[in-house]
C-alpha cells in the first residue's frame, strides 16, 4: 500500500519540519569573516546578478572590501 506524502512512515512531515526551525546562532554569520564574492554581494542585495551589477558590487567590494556585505547582513 502507498504511503500518502503526510504519513509519519514516508518522512516527510519531518523533513518539512525541519526546514521550518530557525537558524542556529552558531551557524549564522554576517559574512565579514569570509570571502566575499561580487555574485553573492549582488544576490543579498535581492537582485540577480547581471555583468553589470556584478561590476559594480566588485568596484564596491574593492573600495570597502568585506564590510559591503553588512549593509544587507544583520
């Protein structure tokens, strides 16, 4: 017999639940402390990233270096 999506047996629910927990403080960073990427600078920004966009988030990433990526990180 099928498992339906919700029964406890297929896992599911779990995985669903899962996915709905916060973020644990451990594993949550402002970005500062990494590499930062021009792409990804772009993408925290809410927009996909274009070659022009990508352009001007390297020239910033350049003037600022890593601190850029705290105005859109906590």
């Amino acid at each position: 017999m099928p498992q339906s999506p919700e029964s406890p047996e297929s896992g599911a629910s779990d995985e669903r639940r899962h996915t709905e927990l916060p973020t644990p403080d451990r594993l949550l960073r402002t970005g500062a402390e990494g590499p930062v990427d021009p792409e990804d600078l772009v993408r925290l920004s809410g927009r996909e990233p274009t070659p022009e966009l990508v352009e001007e988030a390297r020239q910033l990433l350049a003037e600022e270096g890593p601190a850029a990526i705290e105005r859109y990180l906590p």
